[in-house]
C-alpha cells in the first residue's frame, strides 16, 4: 500500500510542494499471491459534523455535504449507502488498484476524475520530486544517518510550501495522557518551535528555504513590536493570527481522551523565549540569510529591544503552563540569547554603538541574575523557575546554548542531577514532575531525552550521550517517525504525531555528538 500527497510538476529541488495540486494518492497492489481487500470511503467533513450525500459516478464517488465537496476516483464499483460507500475486491499477483481522493468548495467547479494511469504517474512524478529535494539538501553524516536523513525529510514535510510556516505536528488533541485533558491542537506555527526547526533542517539537509520563514513571521507579525507589543508566540500557517480554542463536544477523541480541540489559546500567552529562538535561527542561518531587507532586519532588531526590555517579567514559559506567570529559567536564559546573537550579528543587523553597548549591558545583568537566583544549593543544580526546587529538563539548554562553558561545575551539576531525578525505568526523560495546572499525567518527553544527549555530548560525555541517544532513537516508528512522548509503562506513543520538536531534537543531538566524537578522536578542544 502506496499512499502519498501528489506534488506537482514542477515541483522539484528548491520548488518542492509549490504548486501542489492538493490530491491525496492510494496505490494497493499485490505482491504476491492473493490478497481479498476491503475499503471504505466515510468523508466527514468540518470534523464529523455533515454526513454527507454520496452519488456513484463512472469515475468513482462524489460527496457532497457543508461547505466541500469530495471525489473519490476509483475504477472498482462502490456499494453506496449513505453516508458511506464500500467494497470488497480480490487482487492478484502483479494486479494494482488506484485511488486517488480530491476536494473542493461546494460551489466551486466539481474537482475531474483521476485514472489510474494518471496516480501513478502523479506517485512516481511525487517519489521523484522528494529525491530531487533530498539530492540538494542532505548533507548530515553521522551517527543515526539515515534516522537523521528522514527527519530532514519530516521537517520539510511539516514546511507550509506557499509561505514559508512550520507546523508543530499535522495533528490535533492526540493525548499526552490516556484519558487526561493533555489534548492539544498543534497545527500551528510556534515561533519557537519553527525557529528551533529550521536549524534542524540546517544540518539534516539545507536551510535555502529559511528566507522566507523569516519573511513570513515579520509579515504575521506585521507591527506588534513596533506598538510595543509582544511577539505573538505562534501564527496559523498564513499568518492568521487569532488561533481561539474551541471544543467539540461529539467526539470522543482518541481512546476515549477528550475533549477534541480546535484552535489553542496559548496565542494569547506571554513566553519570553521566542525572542532568544528568533534570534539563535537567525544566527545559525546568518550566511544563508544574506543582505535582509529593510522589514526583516527591523523585525530582528525589535525582538532583541523587546527581550532587552522585558526579560525582567514573569511568563507562562516554555511548556506552556497554564497557571500563574513566573520568573522560568528558560525564559530568561533566552532572553539572554536573543541579546548575545543579536550582538554576534551586529553588521548584518547595522547595529551603532549606543545599541551594542546597552545590548552587552543587559546581557551581563541577565547573565548575572541567572547565576544567583536560577542556582537552588539544596538541590544542587539550577531548577525551573527563580526560586524554585524544582527540576525542569529545560535546564540542559545551559549547556546547548554556550551560556556556561562545557566544564562549568554548575552546568555538569545539572545535567547529572536532571537525568537521575526526570528519567523514567525505560531512560526516556520527562521535562518536569509536579502539577502544572492541568489534570492527569503525562508520558516522558522525546525532546527532552535528545536534549540530555545533546549536553552529555557539548560536555565531552561522548559515551553516554551515544547511549541516551541509541536508547531515544527507539522510540522511532519502523517509518523513522516520532512523536511528541511515550507512555512510561507501555511504551505506547503519545500526543501529536510527527512532532517537529522530537525530530529536531534527534538532528540536533546526533550533529552534536558527531562533533564531540570528532573532537575526542583529533584532540580538539571543545
């Protein structure tokens, strides 16, 4: 079974997805022998509210329902009764059966026929256009090649063609807990999360496409810091900026784990460490960048004026706590970051020295603050927010940033302290223990089992790095696929899937290890 969203003719290399024709492809054939097949065509449009009206044709089914109508073009004879149509059919050996499924507006001309001559060319024009696009773009060798080489593939996957967005996963309300409220709609941009990802795609493949991410969000995001706004933390994928969360009370969402949800309110949120993963993407994709134009370099400039301004507040922080704002150490931390690359890219941001000397200025009293208040001695490692005991695996990004040296006592404090306290009996870490305001617990956090390989790795711990990281790439699907968490007693998979965050964190660490092992065996200091 062959499946696959058609692009379109010229659709190859950099143009991969750009005038895609919005077609979803299904190709069953028998390999060998016989197979006795069942399928059944059940559109339900605007998320199972309109059963829809179904007609046969002599191309396949058309369903017409709402505001969508939907082709099914199939050559096999359908069973229709509304609202759904099926069939059963033998296949033998060397036989095939395309399908291919297309929609349109209700009012809008009916969407033509597919032949089946014309889906497989469409799966192989669309095979060949991802090569052409891996060809050009991944250049990663190191350990977990391959895994690596398909998460590239994922991130750009994720990649909204026509305007440059990154969605955290293509999913929506898949539990981060069986049965808990954890349901989140993640079919959005984040700021962060896209950031963070395009430096992914900047070592599993290559980054030719990051102009236009960086053009996308200073045109979402238009003149909230020039009004002296925040940054809103996430856009939909056109820039659309109010993403109001709603429930759908007739479903029961998966394994029972409800309520479904469309839209998230956390883009009314205040998360200060956008500005720090703005600012580090736009770093690491300096030279790719070029000359930024006017828009785009005022954009970068006002994120950094914007931490400078703000870091001193209280916020929801990184994982979204929907509880009272505080004083996160990974806010902070980022914060600092946005500063620091805003500094390194002083020419390409045409920065005067007034700016650099109060840039460098609030960098040292963020540095500072940090060192005094986000340290807890009783706990023996900096904790998630100022004053706090408690441990939140964020922390490791201490290390993964360069705010502390690799041989700093504090720094290797916390990663030792963080992975005997998160990490659950199967090695996998959670990103914190403790109520966070939302009922029901949750699994151990992909992510966060890559960050703490990534620090062992940036710390010289080459040994164990590789086997957190070995241990972490298991959680990968038999397609190379990861999702956001795993259940700590069955190992089952949990929440959104693919998860943009959990396939960066694997590029990332691999790239770092890759470097650290590289550094042992020539003797390179780090």
């Amino acid at each position: 079974m062959t499946d696959a969203l058609a692009l379109g003719k010229h659709a190859h290399g950099h143009q991969l997805g750009h005038d895609s024709p919005g077609v979803l492809l299904r190709l069953a054939r028998c390999v060998r022998g016989t197979v006795r097949v069942r399928i059944e065509f059940a559109p339900r449009p605007e998320f199972g509210l309109i059963h829809p009206r179904l007609a046969t044709t002599s191309h396949g089914v058309v369903a017409h329902g709402g505001a969508t109508v939907t082709v099914l073009s199939t050559r096999l004879p359908m069973d229709c009764v509304t609202p759904t149509a099926t069939a059963t059919f033998t296949l033998n050996e060397g036989e095939d059966l395309a399908f291919a499924l297309t929609q349109a507006g209700a009012w809008d001309p009916e969407p033509a026929p597919w032949s089946a001559r014309e889906v497989r060319r469409a799966l192989a024009a669309t095979e060949s256009a991802w090569r052409s696009w891996s060809d050009l773009h991944q250049r990663y060798d190191g350990p977990h090649r391959e895994l690596v080489h398909r998460s590239g593939v994922v991130l750009q996957g994720l990649t909204h063609a026509r305007t440059g967005a990154l969605v955290a996963a293509p999913t929506t309300s898949l539990p981060e807990g069986i049965g808990t409220g954890r349901t989140w709609d993640y079919r959005y941009t984040w700021v962060r999360d896209a950031s963070m990802t395009l430096q992914g795609l900047w070592i599993a493949a290559c980054p030719h496409e990051a102009g236009r991410f960086f053009d996308f969000l200073a045109t979402a995001a238009s003149t909230q810091l020039d009004r002296g706004l925040d940054l809103q933390i996430m856009f939909g994928i056109g820039g659309e900026l109010d993403l109001s969360e709603r429930e759908l009370p007739h479903l029961s969402g998966w394994r029972g784990s409800s309520p479904v949800r469309v839209g998230n309110d956390a883009w009314r949120q205040r998360q200060l460490d956008v500005y720090g993963a703005l600012l580090d993407a736009a770093h690491t994709l300096r030279e790719q960048l070029g000359d930024l134009d006017a828009a785009t370099r005022g954009f970068l400039v006002a994120a950094v004026r914007t931490a400078a301004a703000s870091w001193t507040d209280d916020d929801q922080g990184i994982w979204e706590i929907r509880g009272p704002a505080r004083p996160y150490l990974h806010s902070k931390l980022m914060c600092w970051v946005a500063l620091d690359r805003g500094l390194a890219m002083r020419e390409l941001l045409h920065l005067d020295e007034d700016t650099v000397a109060a840039w460098s200025a609030v960098r040292g009293e963020i540095r500072e603050e940090i060192l005094t208040k986000g340290w807890n001695d009783e706990v023996g490692a900096f904790t998630q927010f100022f004053g706090s005991g408690a441990l939140d695996a964020s922390a490791l990004l201490l290390a993964t940033t360069g705010f502390l040296a690799p041989d700093d006592a504090r720094l290797l404090a916390t990663i030792d302290v963080v992975e005997r306290e998160l990490t659950d009996r199967s090695g996998l870490l959670y990103r914190y223990r403790g109520h966070d305001g939302i009922g029901g617990a949750e699994g151990t956090f992909v992510l966060c089992t890559f960050w703490l390989a990534h620090a062992l790795a940036v710390t010289g711990r080459t040994d164990r790095a590789r086997a957190v990281l070995d241990r972490a790439t298991q959680c990968a699907t038999e397609l190379g696929l990861f999702a956001e968490q795993v259940d700590g007693e069955t190992g089952d998979l949990l929440g959104n899937f693919p998860q943009a965050f959990s396939h960066l964190g694997l590029v990332t660490a691999a790239q770092a290890l890759a470097d650290a092992e590289e550094r042992a065996a020539t003797g390179t200091p780090g």
